[in-house]
C-alpha cells in the first residue's frame, strides 16, 4: 500500500507542477468563485488556511477575500516542541514570515497570534490527491491528520475543508487508519460534500 500511495504522490505533484501560470491563475478565480458561496464561509469568523507549495492552487486570491471580507486568517506553523503537530497564527498583510524545515514560510512564533484549533472555525486543508469518497492524501508527514482527529471523532470544531486542482482526483485512495477524510472538496469545476457519517466507507 506504501508504494501504491508515493506512487500517487510523485504522478500527482508532477501533474500539478505542469500546469501553466495561466492554468494556475483561472484555477484559482474559479476555486475562489465557489469558496464564496459556501455556507460555512458566511458563519466563520477564524479562517486557517496555508500558503500554496509545489504547483498547490494559489491561495493568495483567497487569503485577500478573506481580508477584505473582514475574517481572520489563520496559517500553520510547525510545533517547536510537539513533532508532528501544528500551530495556527494570526496572518496579516505586515506578518513577519520565516522559512521552516521544509522551506515553506510561516509566521515568526508570536505566541499573542496563537489561536486554538478548537476556536478555529474552518481549516482549509492542502492535499495531494482525494477521491470520489472524501479520502484525502497529503505529504505523508500527518500534521493535518492529527490537527483534525477530535473533529473526524467529534464532528465538533473548525470545518475541514480541501482545495486541490481537477487532475488531483483519482478513483480510490489506498488509505490508513489514521487518514483523516474531509466532508468538503474544492476544484475550479465542482464543490465535492460528503456527510460525516458516510466519510472513511
């Protein structure tokens, strides 16, 4: 099942790292187009979202909605004593930014930014790839698996919700016990839902 799954992984972010700046941009307009009419997005206040990675769906047109919706965003740092674990800080225009481990930036650790997961009310979630049933693959380093846990278990908490381009579907994931799917899906082409109780089948 691991080979099956690096295997989906490599095929995927090349797929994604092909795609034009123009294919990139109308992606992004028409992903963003679908975000605002979501029910979630109208009742959230707390917005976690991530800065686009590796041919990833740019969402910086997102994050700028966001603002001038008056939302506060939200963006994942690594833990710096919790392996394996995020945190989420406050994100604003004049944010200072460092690189992490895996070269991605985050803000500088301010702990007067720090937002609980539990007050958080969405969390847009990156993936590599996700099928017709919710299941979702990421980077295989489980940070977003363990930050969603108590809301796969609970339904109580912020709303998982993925973005990914067209060509990140694929028929059927091989996942692990400890793939946590999302009940929400977003493409430049259609909003995937799920109900929890059907999620993991």
């Amino acid at each position: 099942m691991q080979d099956k799954r690096i295997t989906i992984r490599n095929d995927i972010r090349q797929k994604r790292n092909n795609l034009s700046s123009l294919e990139q941009t109308l992606a992004a307009a028409d992903t963003l187009s679908k975000i605002k009419h979501l029910t979630p997005l109208q009742e959230a206040q707390n917005i976690a979202l991530y800065l686009s990675v590796d041919g990833e769906l740019d969402t910086t047109p997102i994050i700028e909605y966001l603002w001038q919706e008056g939302k506060n965003v939200y963006l994942p740092v690594l833990h710096p004593f919790s392996k394996g674990h995020l945190l989420f800080l406050r994100y604003d225009k004049d944010t200072p930014m460092i690189e992490n481990k895996f070269n991605i930036k985050e803000p500088k650790l301010d702990q007067t930014k720090l937002l609980p997961i539990a007050k958080l009310d969405i969390i847009f979630t990156p993936l590599v790839a996700f099928d017709e049933t919710g299941n979702r693959l990421g980077m295989g380093g489980g940070y977003y698996d363990r930050s969603l846990e108590k809301w796969f278990k609970t339904g109580q908490g912020a709303v998982p919700i993925g973005i990914a381009h067209e060509c990140q579907k694929v028929d059927r994931l091989p996942h692990q016990s400890w793939d946590i799917p999302l009940p929400i899906i977003i493409t430049p082409r259609k909003v995937w839902q799920w109900s929890l109780a059907s999620l993991g089948n």
